[in-house]
C-alpha cells in the first residue's frame, strides 16, 4: 500500500472490510478534511470492535501526555488499537523510532492515522508508511479544490452531473466543513432520485446553508428577486432567533465587500468584463496566485462564485454612500428607537431597491 489520492479512499475501505487493514496510514493536507477521510477508514474497523484514541500534538498538555507514554499499548484480548494522531508533525524522533520498532513487533495488533499539514517525506515514519502503510497526500492547499474532487468523485458514483457553476455554488452554500458537505450532497441525490442532472434550482431547493450562508443568501436574493423575498427571508431568519443587528450587520458586510470588488476590479477590467464564471474564476486564480498583486483580505478570503454574483449585481448600484446612510438609518431604527425590526427592514429594502431602479432609469 504505498500512495493512494483521495480519491482511491474508497479503495482502502475496501481493503480494511477485507481485514487487508494498514498499520500506518498517513493523511497528509488540511486537518478537517483529513479527519474526516480518516474517520471513513477506521468506522470500518469499529465494526471489528477496534478501540480508538486520539491525541492532538498541536494541544501542549496532550502532546506531553503523548510523548510519556511508550508508542503503543496493547490491548486486552487481542483487539486491534487505533491511534488517531493530530499535528502528527509533532512526533519527535525519538518517539518515531519507538512507534516502528513497536509495529515491527506486533504491527497485527495496531493501526496509527498520522494526520499533518505538511509532513516531511525523509522522516522515519513516512518512509514506514511508504512501505508498510498507506499515503494519501492531499496535493493542493485550497480546500475548495478538495471539495470538488470529492464532489465529482461522489456524483459519479451515483451516476449523476451538474455542470461547473452549480458545483461552484454547492461549495459556496456548504462551506468548508467537510461532514456538513457530504450530508448536503447526500441530501441532494436523494432528492434528484433518479434525474442525472443536477441543476441549480435543485441546489437553491434542498441544501440549508448554515447560518452565515443563509445570510448571504439572503442578500443573493434580494438583488434576484426584489424587496418582497428578501424582506420574507429576514422574517424567517428573525423566527430562528437570529438578533436583527447580526442580520443588519452581514448585510452592511455584504455592501461592503461588494464596494471593495467594485474598486478592486477598477484596475483589472477583463476580469470587470467577464461574463462567464469560469474564465472569472481562472482569472481571478491567477491574480491570487501571484505574488505582484495584492488583493484585499476580505476579497482573496472569499469564494470566487460569490464574488462573481456579487460582481453583476454591483453593477446597478451607483451610489454606495446612499446605502450605508439608509444603514445608519436602520440601525438607529432598531437600537435607539426600538422599532419593529420587520418594518425597519422592509423599508431598508425598498428604499435601496427604489434608489436602484432611479438610477437604473
């Protein structure tokens, strides 16, 4: 078992319900997304009755507790013992050369899940892993990338589709927590039954964004669809106990963000001028990716499918100035005068959407 991508987990799944399990598998990418790759492999060996523990290396008190204790314990009667290993990078030398030696001796007994950021391929236990073990490298850093692999992968096996803008605002509604990912997708199959194609409206339909996403939907379809929706979205947002200045709040972060693009892509009007999303998208990469641009921090942070949406519809508006003294005016509304937050949004809606269609006309 030396390298397997990401994809082929399913492979060694496959491998551990055979019992062909590995003693060492190394999960080499960002935390969340390894943890959660891992779990897949050893929730197979919990129906054989394994006993896990954990250790993240990155927590002082645990690592020190780690590092006392000898590089495995066997466990009574024979059954297999797992060891899930955060910060695995965080292994002294000393402590890879006891765990080796201790796998040498009774590798049978034992499986170690070493999960690092960046682990260095001259180390003892890479090498192990190399020969005796298996290695999934997560080989780029953005974890959007990650997510569509897996998205791909996942629609595939399913035998279903959906093209490069509905992937993009899948990912950008579910965020990048991994476990919440796969229930919206499972959700999403589920729903299209035995349709191929998954499109947008199935998306907008069946996935519950969390709570910053369904904010920024909110704002999404304020711009789609007039006034009467969104103020609809805030009424239910204020149903769920969500606080009116926290709505307001995202609101002006959103306007916010959406004034910064406008006078960032000032300087790069072909990507200003872009139609598509995915010559955008491309675009917008390499800028990131070079080290000659600079790019504000709450634009480089952002999803590029919400920053193309947010593109085309900063293009009706001409004065922001307007709209954040009708912010201003909101939130004296609801802080100071204690006005019903319903009506204050209502009429923070209509007066920019009337404000836009002036300038429209």
């Amino acid at each position: 078992m030396p390298i397997f991508t990401p994809i082929q987990v399913i492979k060694l799944i496959d491998l551990a319900k055979k019992n062909r399990i590995a003693p060492v598998y190394l999960l080499i990418g960002p935390e969340n997304i390894c943890k959660e790759k891992a779990k897949e492999i050893y929730e197979v060996l919990r129906e054989k009755n394994l006993l896990l523990e954990v250790y993240n290396l990155k927590d002082k008190e645990e690592r020190q507790i780690f590092l006392e204790t000898r590089g495995y314990q066997e466990s009574l009667f024979g059954i297999r013992k797992v060891y899930l290993i955060l910060g695995a990078e965080n292994i002294t030398s000393e402590k890879e050369k006891e765990i080796i030696k201790n796998l040498n001796e009774r590798k049978e007994l034992f499986s170690w899940f070493l999960i690092s950021e960046n682990f260095n391929e001259n180390r003892p236990l890479y090498q192990y892993a190399f020969e005796n073990g298996a290695i999934i490298p997560f080989s780029t850093k953005r974890e959007e990338d990650l997510l569509e692999s897996e998205l791909i992968m996942t629609l595939k096996k399913y035998g279903k589709s959906m093209d490069k803008s509905t992937a993009s605002l899948f990912i950008s509604l579910v965020g990048k927590d991994y476990h919440y990912f796969k229930n919206e997708l499972e959700k999403l199959i589920f729903y299209t039954e035995d349709r191929s194609i998954i499109t947008e409206e199935d998306v907008w339909e069946i996935v519950s964004p969390s709570e910053e996403d369904a904010l920024f939907y909110l704002a999404d379809k304020f711009f789609h669809y007039g006034p009467e929706r969104a103020y609809k979205i805030v009424l239910n947002l204020l149903d769920r106990k969500i606080e009116p200045p926290k709505i307001l709040g995202h609101l002006y972060k959103f306007f916010k963000k959406m004034q910064i693009l406008k006078e960032f892509l000032e300087k790069y009007p072909e990507l200003a001028s872009e139609k598509r999303y995915p010559n955008f998208n491309k675009k917008f990469q390499e800028l990131k990716d070079s080290p000659l641009e600079e790019i504000p921090k709450i634009i480089a942070e952002s999803h590029p499918y919400a920053l193309f949406n947010i593109k085309i519809h900063s293009e009706k508006i001409k004065d922001f100035n307007f709209i954040f003294e009708e912010f201003f005016k909101a939130d004296l509304a609801i802080k100071r005068d204690f006005k019903n937050p319903g009506k204050v949004f209502n009429e923070l809606f209509l007066n920019i959407w009337y404000k836009m269609e002036k300038e429209k006309n």
